[in-house]
C-alpha cells in the first residue's frame, strides 16, 4: 500500500463514507444528503426482511444489522441523522418500520437511533477496522439498542422484566451472535479494499 492510501485509510477519525471524494464543500454536502438518505431506506428496506418470533411480540428483523452498519459507515453524525429520518418517515405514516410506530416494538427502533450514533463514534476511533473490534463495537450497538428496547417493550406489552428480557432479548442472541461475525468480516474488508484501490 503506498503512502497516500496510508493517509486515506488509516487516519484517525475517518469513516468508510469519508473515502467518497467531494471536491467542493457544496458536493460534500450534497454526498452526506445522499448516504444520510441511503442509509435511512436501507435500514427500512432490511426492516422488511422480519420472521416471527413464538411468544414475542418483537420480530427478528434485518433492520438492526443494518442499523448498525449505517452507523459504522457513516460515523457518529450521518449515522444519528440517518435514523432519525428512518424513524421520522416511519412516524409520518411510510411502512417500513417491522412492527409498526404503534407497536410495542418501537423502543428498538428508538434504541437503533441511539446505537447507531454509539457505533459511529466507535468507527471514528478505529472501531471497525479489524475483526476483533468490529466485533466489539457491534456488541456494544447491540446492547445500546436492547437497553432501549426491552424496557420500552415491558412499558408497552404490560410485562415484567423478567418476562421483557425473555420475549425480548433472549430470543434474538443467537441473531446477533450471527450479525456480529458477518460485520468482523464485512467492515475491515471494505478498509483493505479501500487500501487496495487508493
């Protein structure tokens, strides 16, 4: 790798959606616009992909895993607008959200608005540059949106915590178990590839 894909890849406090080139300050508007509008409809494209869960009223979704790219790959700030633009569209009536606004669901979508912003500020320090950290940063973001979302369930559906970590936690660790290895390997591939291409 030369020297100047060094600078481009391994500074700190780069994000992937940092290596997007944007000659102008108005261009490099207009490329946040974008990924922050992208990353918003990939998150309800995922939501789409939901299967039941028996004796939950939480599905598993695809959206959380996107979530959590979203903000891994656009950092702290574009990650946090990102989903607060999922969550708003959603809110004004789009049905994209798994569960819809109403449900007791919600709380995770509100918890992925936060994870998100946690998951970019971890990427800024280097958080997604290898399989390890990947790994943590993704557990972290998992557990943002759980601290979030499980209280938010126990408030919504009338449960006790007990009965709110086992209908909506327990069953989705295996999931995310899943989700965390394939973002080790998704996220610090995209780094090398970007090495290799400077």
């Amino acid at each position: 790798m030369s020297t100047a894909a060094a600078t481009r890849t391994d500074r700190p406090g780069a994000v992937l959606a940092d290596l997007l080139p944007a000659a102008t300050a108005s261009r490099a508007r207009l490329r946040d616009v974008a990924l922050v509008a992208g990353g918003a409809a990939l998150t309800g494209l995922a939501a789409q992909i939901a299967v039941p869960v028996p004796g939950s009223p939480v599905p598993v979704t695809g959206q959380t895993f996107a979530a959590l790219l979203v903000g891994a790959s656009l950092g702290a700030g574009r990650g946090f607008l990102s989903l607060a633009l999922y969550t708003l569209v959603g809110m004004a009536g789009v049905p994209w959200f798994a569960g819809g606004a109403g449900s007791a669901s919600f709380g995770y979508v509100l918890g992925m608005l936060l994870a998100a912003t946690v998951v970019g500020a971890l990427a800024r320090r280097g958080g997604d540059r290898g399989a390890l950290r990947t790994a943590g940063t993704m557990v972290l973001g998992s557990l943002v949106i759980y601290a979030v979302g499980v209280p938010y369930l126990a408030l919504a559906a009338n449960l006790s915590a007990a009965e709110a970590v086992a209908a909506g936690l327990v069953p989705f660790l295996i999931g995310d178990a899943l989700k965390a290895a394939l973002a080790m390997g998704a996220l610090p591939a995209a780094w090398k590839l970007a090495g290799r291409r400077d």
